[in-house]
C-alpha cells in the first residue's frame, strides 16, 4: 500500500502524484493507492492518514510525502515503523509557514481555505529531531529547490537512501524520470511487472 501526502496548498492533481497514480493504475495496482486530499490543519491531516492505513501492516506501507507532506510522513513512519519517501520534504515547516497564516487558495483550483495561527502550535507536535531506522527512508532534493534548502534534508535524513538531483526546483519537475526508484523502493518492480503483464 502506498499512501502520498501532497504539500502546503497543493491537492491529490499534483504532477508527481498524477504521475504515480497513473503508473499504478498501469499496473493495475490502484487499489494499492492512495492519496486524500489534506486538511489545512496538520492534526487533522494526520488523523486522516492514519485512519486510512490503520490496518495495513507496516511492512506493507510505504508513505510518500511531497514537501510538507514529508513532514507528516516522516513523523507517520516513526510512529507506524513503515517506509517513507521524501520528495523535497519540509524540516522545519513552522518557521516556514509562519507568513501564510490567514486566508490563501489551493494551486490547482480557485478552492479559498484558511491556514490558522493554531496550526503552527499544531505542527510542533509532529516533529521528528532524528530518524530512528535511517534504512527505511529515501530521500530525493533538489539543489535548485527555491522554497526549501535542499541541506537540511541531507543533513535530516543522514545515512538515509539519498537522491540529490543537481538543479531542478521545489516541484521536481522532472519527476517522471524518478517515479520508477520511488516504486522500487515500495517494493514495486516496475519493468518485471510491466514484462509479466505482457506476457500473459
């Protein structure tokens, strides 16, 4: 089972979660996918993960998380002992966020929602200062990342799977190129299940 959470503002139509979601649906694996749409305050937004997931066993799960998404799969992965991947994963998000308090839209709509000071609180109830099992994360930064130093992570996920991708931006826009390492590290052989596939 994959779980993605997507980042600050963003939604289930983001590029690399569409990428995702359609190479699991050319697998004919979609049931294995999952990928809600985040409320803004990070307490529900993790109470909603966990509901989802509550039954997978956690050699079975792999959480995905884009920016703060990664923030939360980072704290889930501690919690559940599964495996996360972080796509230039926030660190630090409450400093970060502290200048999107108020009213803002989502990125792939119109859609208004309101980011409240009492999310900041909410956010440091989830902070991981050190990974526990380094082996069970994989970390893909970007240099070029222009919203979050791409240091940080290396510096946070030490001794983690690490995919340090010269240039590129916050979005990872180029992500098509990666969606294949990210699948094998959920244990998701691309190629041979493409090949079975053609075999039958």
């Amino acid at each position: 089972m994959i779980l993605y959470l997507h980042g600050f503002r963003s939604s289930p139509l983001s590029m690399k979660s569409r990428l995702l979601a359609e190479q699991m649906q050319a697998l004919g694996r979609t049931a294995e996918w999952l990928c809600p749409q985040l409320p803004a305050s990070p307490k529900l937004a993790i109470e909603l993960a966990r509901s989802l997931v509550q039954h997978v066993p956690p050699a079975e799960l792999t959480i995905i998380g884009s920016s703060l998404g990664g923030y939360y799969a980072t704290w889930l992965a501690e919690q559940l002992a599964c495996r996360a991947v972080l796509l230039n994963p926030a660190i630090v998000p409450l400093i970060d966020l502290e200048q999107h308090v108020g009213v803002t839209t989502e990125f792939h709509s119109d859609k208004p929602f309101e980011f409240k000071r009492e999310y900041i609180d909410e956010l440091r109830a989830f902070a991981v200062q050190h990974i526990t099992e380094p082996q069970r994360y994989f970390l893909i930064a970007a240099t070029g990342d222009e919203v979050l130093d791409y240091r940080d992570m290396v510096a946070h996920y030490r001794g983690a799977r690490q995919l340090v991708i010269d240039g590129s931006d916050h979005g990872i826009s180029e992500f098509a190129d990666y969606v294949a390492p990210v699948l094998a590290f959920c244990g998701i052989d691309i190629n041979s299940a493409m090949a079975e596939g053609a075999a039958r």
